[in-house]
C-alpha cells in the first residue's frame, strides 16, 4: 500500500506540506491534459531528459505494441557491447536467408535492401537501423551477436530490466507483430534518454538525413528532422495492428525534451502530435529551480533499519517546469510503496515526486536513494514491530 512521504525543504518556489494518505496517488494522463495540452495520440508522455521529469502523460503506463520502436532496445544492445569492447563497428556480419527473406526486399516491409549471401559492417547495419529503419539489418545484427533472433531477444530483455524498463517485453530485434511483444510509452522515452546519455558520440547519426545502401538511398523516417525545430532522434514506427508512433527528441527551449506519441493513424498525423507535443514542452513553461543535484527532496521510512528513514534525492537537480501564468497554484507531495525494506543501496530508486496545480498532476519526477540503509539489529525491529502494531506503517 502506498503512502504520501514528507516533503524535504522546497524552497521559495513550492508550497509543499508534509501529508500522509491512505492510498496510492494516482498518475492519470487526463489530469495534465485538462491543466494545458490535447493530443489525439491514444498513448502520450513528453518528459525532461536531465531529470526524467514527466511533463504530461496519457496513458503513459498502458501496455501497446512498440512497432519498430522495438529497433530502439536492439541500438542500447548494440551500441553497450561496442562500448564495452564486446564488439568493433568494423565487424561483419552476414546476411541470412530468415534475415534476407523476413526482413530485406521479399518481405514488402522496411528494408536496406541487402543482399542474400553479403557481409556487412556492424556500423552500416545501425546506420540502416536508425535511419532506414531496416528489418533485414536488424535481423541481421541479433543473429550475428546471438545466432538467432529469439537468443537476441532475450538479451534485450536483460538489458531492459537493467535499465529499469519495468513494462516491457521483447520477442524480436525488429519490431515485426508479435502478441507477445509489448511496451509503454513512459518506457520508450527512458530507452530514449538511456541511448541520448549513454552513447553521445553514436547519438548523431540518429539525425542523419538519408542513408544509400545497394545504390537505393532512402530518407530518415524522422519526418520531423526537416522542419528546423531543433530535433534530433530517435525512432519512428508502424504496423496495421499498432498505428503509427514516434520517440522524438529536441533541445528546442534551451533544454533537452523526450516525447513519445503512438497509435495514430497517419503519417501525417504522427508528424503533427509530436511536433505540437514538443513545441508545447519547449514554449509553455517557465523554469523554476526547485531541488540542487543532490539535494535532499524528502525522506522514506525503512522498516527494521539500521536508521528509520533514507533520504530521497532527484536523478540530477530538479527543476519545476510551470505553465506559465500558474506559480501560485504549485503544491507537491512524496510517494512510495511502504514499507521500505532493508538494504537499501544508495541509488535505489524508491519513491516519486508529484507537483500538482490546484490539486491537478502537472509533473512528477522519480526519487532515489540518497544513501545506503543496512539491516538493524533486533532490537531496531522489535521496535518497528511493535510500532507497526500500535499504528500501522504511516510512513513518517
């Protein structure tokens, strides 16, 4: 069950208070579309790429089939063994039948057009991944890192879950249907943020315009790259069955912003949800500084700890970002799933900050551990124990 934490020192900026609710604080998308912003996307969430604060949310958490979004998880794997020297740009890999055949030129669907029998860079296949969105190079990369695709996946998978990609599942390296397959929007944009972050010099070539491969050159998918707004990424996708979606990235407004729409009906009408999504982001908030990178936001009791509560910091600082206009309707409460368990390891992520307009969600933002908490001794719980029976967990 979860339970409202006490609020650190805010500052000048938010009237917060220390409250305690019975119940878990719900995260609806339609609270924040009512304060500011529409979309006709079914699945939507704008978020801040410093912090990972979210700045509007519909249907963020909803289980949706990622399409060629998936391509996205198959780049982090890619680009973390090259990193780690598991894998050289240079290496080549060949050019199946399954690859030629599900995802190259018979297959009728997004391809680089490569041929049956060839051996390819590492680097080009990515480059046709990112831009060509190419089903054959990203067959290609799973069976040539992991023999096969289903091996591949599985990869992915761990991947993801070390990431704290909580909601999602991979079958395939494409993105091809599959029922068993699925995601969420708020997953999308933290895989985007991870790519942006973790492989900065690779990150350019997601803003590449076109790419030629077998004489055939073919645009970036990203149709929002034209339209001088400062975008630079990530991934567009499509199926019959999922609709078309996009998880766009812009430093437009002087920050960097994360977005994700999914399930319209168009080309055109991604383009048009996304852009107006971003651009909303970008001009309709003033920046308020709210919590130092560090700084402690609040505290979370731990149950049977060697100290009663853990300190709760922001993934770098945290700013407030206001439609403008609204300063004096700010207010903010902690939440967590009580009660905390030791050990808790200092980077834990263990609760969340939600900043509310005239009581409507406007934003939240996830919250860690500022230290480690080990296990107390037993007298440190006989003394929860029996404050636990008396009063049950409050979270104080």
């Amino acid at each position: 069950m979860a339970r409202d934490g006490m609020i650190g020192v805010v500052g000048h900026a938010l009237r917060c208070a220390a409250i305690i609710v019975a119940t878990t604080l719900a995260l609806p998308g339609s609270a924040l579309a009512q304060v500011s912003f529409e979309t006709r996307a079914p699945f939507a969430l704008l978020m801040d790429h410093e912090s990972g604060t979210v700045l509007f949310q519909k249907e963020a958490d909803t289980a949706m089939e990622p399409a060629s979004m998936a391509k996205l998880m198959t780049v982090a794997v890619v680009l973390d063994m090259v990193k780690r020297g598991a894998l050289d740009l240079d290496d080549q890999f060949f050019i199946s039948e399954n690859a030629w055949r599900t995802g190259g030129a018979p297959s009728g669907g997004s391809t680089m057009f490569a041929e049956l029998g060839s051996q390819i860079s590492v680097d080009d296949l990515l480059h046709s991944v990112i831009i060509q969105s190419g089903n054959d190079a990203a067959i290609a990369l799973a069976e040539g890192i992991a023999g096969s695709e289903g091996a591949f996946a599985a990869i992915m998978n761990e991947m993801a879950r070390d990431i704290g990609l909580e909601d999602s599942y991979f079958t395939n390296a494409s993105g091809l249907p599959d029922p068993d397959m699925y995601t969420t929007a708020r997953d999308l944009a933290d895989l985007g943020r991870y790519i942006i972050r973790e492989f900065p010099d690779y990150y350019p070539v997601f803003s590449i315009q076109e790419f030629t491969w077998n004489n055939i050159r073919q645009a970036n998918r990203n149709g929002l790259l034209e339209l001088g707004m400062n975008v630079d990424g990530l991934k567009t996708g499509h199926t019959n069955s999922a609709g078309y979606g996009i998880v766009v990235s812009t430093t437009d407004g002087g920050r960097r912003l994360v977005a994700v729409v999914h399930g319209l009906q168009s080309v055109n009408e991604r383009n048009e949800a996304a852009r107006s999504l971003i651009t909303w982001g970008a001009r309709a908030f003033e920046r308020i500084p709210a919590f130092a990178d560090q700084a402690i936001v609040g505290y979370a009791s731990v149950y049977g700890g060697e100290e009663g509560r853990v300190g709760l910091v922001g993934e770098g600082s945290i700013d407030i970002y206001l439609p403008r206009g609204n300063r004096q309707c700010l207010s903010a409460n902690i939440t967590y799933n009580a009660p905390i368990l030791p050990p808790v390891e200092a980077g834990d992520r263990l609760a969340q900050l939600n900043v509310l307009c005239d009581d409507q969600l406007i934003q939240s933002a996830p919250l860690y551990a500022a230290e480690s908490v080990g296990e107390g001794d037993i007298v440190r719980k006989a003394t929860d124990a029996i404050f636990e029976l008396a009063f049950g967990w409050i979270g104080v």
